[in-house]
C-alpha cells in the first residue's frame, strides 16, 4: 500500500481501528445476553412474593488458602463462635450450605443481630487463614458475591498528639484510612499496660487481592518532607512474608518460586498483637545490680546492659 497517497492510508488505519473496537464491544455484549429457550415458560414473581415467609440474613465466606483443610472443622468452629452458648443446640439459628466443591460457604442466620456480631467481629481465620466473609442479600448468586474487600483494625502509632485529640481524631482517620481502602470509623487506642501510649485504631475496608501495606507516608499540609508510619493489623492471618498477599504463605508464593523475590519484604511485626508484645518487651523497665558506683544499689533502664571487666 505504499503506492496510496498518505491521507488514504491513515483513514484505512482509523477505520480498522474502529472496526476491531466494535468487535470487541459487540463480543462482549453476545457474552453477557443470555440466550433463553423461546419455548420456556415465564415466571413473574409477585410484588409482595419478598415480604412473605420467615426472613433470613445471608454471609458469603471463603477460606483463602490454597492447602486443603477439613470442611467438618470450619463448620463446627463457626457454629461455636458465631452463634451465643446458650443457642448452641438451636441448629436452625445458622445453616450453611457447601458451594463451589467447599470452597465457598453460604452462611443463612435466623436474626439479624447474629450477623451483625459476625460481621463486627472480622477478621475471621481459621487454621491460620483469612475467612473472607461478604453480607449479601439472597438475591445475588453467591458465587458471584466479590470478596474482595475485607476489613480489618489498623493501628498507626506515633503520630503527633494533635492529630489525636478528639476534634481530630476521626478526620485524621479517614483520611488515612480513604487511602489504603475505605474508612468506616476512627477511635484513638491505647497501648495495654498504659508504657506505649496513644495510636490511631482505624476500621478499614482493603482490597485483599492486592499486597498488604506496610506503612504510609504521612505529611501535614505545609510540610515540607514526609514521615514514614508503620502500620498494624488486628487479628491479621497467616500472609506471605515475601509478596504481602492473604491467600498463601512464604512456602507456596509464586512469585518466591519464580525468582521474582529473593527475600522476604515484609516482617512479622505488621500484626498488631506481635507488635505490642514486642514494644512492650522492648519498653520494659529492667533492674540489674549496679556494677559502675560499688554501691550495691539496682541500675533502672530501657535497655539495660551489664558493665564488662
């Protein structure tokens, strides 16, 4: 076609162009038009059809985890902790129905107010997995329900105290919060023992398919240079060390036995609890025999270390 003049060539161009964009577009819309029987009979539902019958409230689960694990054991550990001791021997309260080859779980309460404690309670784990866990309204086909977005108590410490006060402290958290996910409240929390003083506790919705984050960089407006905050997760599973997901751990990451990552990138210390303990051990007030003045007395420190020679 290099004999054609230059205008002809580019207008041949622009038309194939929009010619396989069409295709596409109208591939995709074959895809998603359900072909029915025309012999089928139709069945309309009546308006009230909803607001007949005994009402129940549905949670879609799925255990993210590639190992295999015992479905007789995840069904009893949830029927022991979301339904109250005193209901325990009242079966129908709770049903749940294998879906996907037991990959997935259909999660049907008799009262509402189970399924809110359920859903107050997340992160849920089982054999050290994340249980994602997703209200839906029975409507939907809940193999279709996303998952993606869980939530989670993240805790950032050592912000100034200004931004925790209580005029402050929610919007601090969202704002913080609308970036890793999407805020739902904020609080201010202290560390236990009253040594590791006051953070910022945020309940946030994050996308679970994507890594963990670590920490954020944190800048007042005007402010010149930002400070890095680590950041913690409550009651956070099992995750990969090396790539930050919630769906395998270091020994199976695809990207580890592809040579992507050579090393882990991330520490332990993002759960929450393991990160107190460690501060707490850390900020522990030592006594040990004075070896320095001869006075026989006890050295006090944070970090006491014994005199050499």
């Amino acid at each position: 076609m290099s004999w054609l003049p230059p205008f002809v060539i580019y207008g041949w161009t622009v038309l194939t162009t929009v010619l396989l964009r069409m295709e596409e577009v109208i591939g995709g819309l074959v895809k998603r038009i359900a072909i029915t029987d025309p012999g089928a009979v139709e069945v309309i539902l009546p308006e009230q059809f909803e607001q007949s019958g005994e009402k129940c409230f549905y949670l879609v689960g799925e255990l993210m985890t590639m190992k295999p694990f015992r479905r007789e054991a995840l069904v009893a550990m949830v029927r022991s902790l979301w339904i109250p001791a005193a209901d325990q021997s009242n079966r129908s309260l709770m049903t749940i129905s294998d879906l996907d080859r037991g990959k997935r779980f259909l999660f049907s309460f008799k009262r509402a107010s189970d399924l809110k404690w359920v859903v107050g309670g997340t992160p849920w784990s089982f054999v050290k997995a994340l249980l994602a866990v997703a209200v839906t309204d029975g409507k939907e086909d809940p193999l279709a329900v996303s998952l993606h977005k869980q939530l989670f108590w993240i805790r950032v410490r050592g912000l100034p105290p200004i931004y925790l006060e209580d005029g402050r402290v929610e919007s601090t958290g969202k704002f913080i919060g609308d970036a890793l996910g999407e805020h739902v409240r904020s609080m201010r929390g202290r560390g236990s023992g009253g040594v590791l003083g006051n953070y910022l506790r945020m309940r946030v919705g994050i996308d679970i398919t994507k890594p963990m984050q670590a920490g954020i960089n944190f800048r007042p407006a005007g402010d010149i240079v930002s400070r890095y905050y680590e950041l913690e997760y409550e009651h956070l599973p099992f995750f990969c060390l090396f790539c930050g997901l919630l769906d395998h751990t270091g020994g199976g990451c695809p990207k580890r036995m592809a040579g992507e990552i050579s090393k882990p990138m991330y520490s332990a210390l993002l759960k929450a609890e393991r990160k107190e303990t460690w501060l707490q051990a850390r900020h522990k007030v030592d006594r040990e025999p004075e070896t320095v003045s001869g006075t026989g007395g006890w050295r006090f420190g944070l970090h006491p270390r014994k005199q050499k020679g």
